[in-house]
C-alpha cells in the first residue's frame, strides 16, 4: 500500500493506492500543525496491507516538518516530499524552477497516467494555475490567477458595501441583485479567462494537446467549457505514484 500526502493551503488530501488502484481518500482541513492525531484521523480506513511508503506534494512549508515527524512517529517510514529536484521525468524549462509548487509538478505527471503529452492542466482550487507540458515532456510555464473563493473574500475585504457570500452557478449572467452580481462576475470571467486561455495555450503547444481540470473547484466548470477532455479530482495523486515508482525503481 502506498500513502500519498497533498497538503494544500486549504485542505490536506490523502489517497492510498492498492497497487495501481485508489483503494481510499480523504480530505480535512490543513491544520497549524500536523500531528500524529490528524494524521489518523486522516488515513481513517483501516489498511489491509502495511504502508510500503509514503510520498507528500506540500504547497505549505511550515508544516512540513511536523507531517515528517508524524509519518516516521506512526507509520515508521522516511517520507519523500517532492520539489523541482524530484526525477519526475518531466524537464523544468521555466526561469527559476525552485518557485514551481510541488502540485504543478505532481499534478503533470499525473496526466501521463492518461495521456500522452501535449497537455494542458487546469487546478481549480484556492488559486487557479494553468500547467503547460510539451510532446517531449518539458514543462514550459503556465500562469495563476485567484481562485472562486479567493476572489469573494477580496471582495468582501476590499469594499465597503459588499459582503461575504457563499458562492453557487449563478442563474444568468444578467443578474438582479448583490449576491447574483458577484457569484455572476467571478464565474463568467472565470469561464470566458479559461476557455481563452486554452485556446492561446493550443497555439503553443498544438492543437492535439489534451486538457485535464483537477481540483476541487473544477466542478463548478464542468460542461460548461469548451475543451476540456477530462476532469481527474485524483490527478495529483496519481502523479505523486508515478514519482514514486520512478525513484524507487
């Protein structure tokens, strides 16, 4: 059995492969500090087989070290946490590959588990990052822009007169109230940014280049963007086996 860690700004997801199989997921919330606890409650299913290793993607450093501290305390195993000196198979051909998260990078491999490069990755999550991946497997850049809930909470913090909101699909894009024009001005820019972007991205890399959503917030786009070859929630974690088998090897 193999446990894989993402640990995301918002939420630290864990999904346990039975061979080449997920065999069980969970999400919490990313704590202060992981402990032991967490980590338990965390992988709450009991295994069937022991855990022959554990790999992490961490986009949130201070908590690394106590997640390291708690998968030696309890499953007795050196953890691998992934960054851009990882052999991931993929070519970093980007200005400083030190500032590429550890999701971007799992979650391009974790395409190769469906496709063949070209392709182009769309995680919707606290921020939205594009990731574009040549036919040869180099990583040639991609951009970032605010997630859904980042932007509400921009919002609400930056004006005066509009207040948090809990988002839903608007019904129209012409709305008729407060709460309808923002859930209606963030969603259809999202759209219309993201339907742009992968047709500009296809001109870098071909035509032929597949596009994958993960995250947790890719289903609000679901069948509503043209272009889109699959949504993948377990994308990342794919990839962080994939890693792991290739440095194990």
């Amino acid at each position: 059995m193999l446990l894989t860690i993402d640990v995301g700004n918002t939420a630290t997801g864990v999904a346990i492969f039975d061979g080449d199989t997920i065999a069980s997921k969970n999400k919490l919330l990313t704590p202060d500090e992981i402990s032991v606890t967490f980590l338990k409650s965390l992988v709450k299913k009991e295994l069937r087989r022991p855990i022959r290793g554990v790999i992490v993607s961490s986009v949130v450093p201070f908590v690394d070290e106590s997640l390291e501290q708690a998968i030696r305390e309890y499953f007795h195993k050196d953890a691998i946490f992934i960054d851009y000196t990882t052999d991931s198979g993929l070519t970093l051909k980007i200005d400083r590959p030190a500032e590429l998260g550890a999701d971007r990078i799992a979650d391009a491999v974790g395409a190769l588990h469906f496709y063949e490069p070209p392709f182009i990755i769309i995680d919707s999550g606290t921020a939205i990052t594009f990731d574009v991946i040549s036919k040869d497997r180099e990583y040639l850049g991609g951009s970032i822009m605010p997630g859904i809930e980042l932007s509400i909470h921009s919002l609400a913090e930056k004006t005066a007169k509009l207040e948090l909101i809990h988002f839903s699909i608007p019904k129209s894009i012409l709305s008729t109230n407060t709460e309808d024009h923002i859930r209606a001005g963030i969603f259809y820019s999202c759209v219309g940014g993201l339907t742009y972007m992968i047709k500009e991205y296809k001109k870098i890399v071909g035509q032929e280049a597949k596009v994958i959503a993960t995250g947790g917030l890719s289903k609000y786009f679901e069948g509503r963007i043209e272009g889109i070859d699959r949504f993948e929630p377990d994308l990342i974690y794919y990839g962080l086996k994939k890693i792991y088998d290739r440095v194990k090897k």
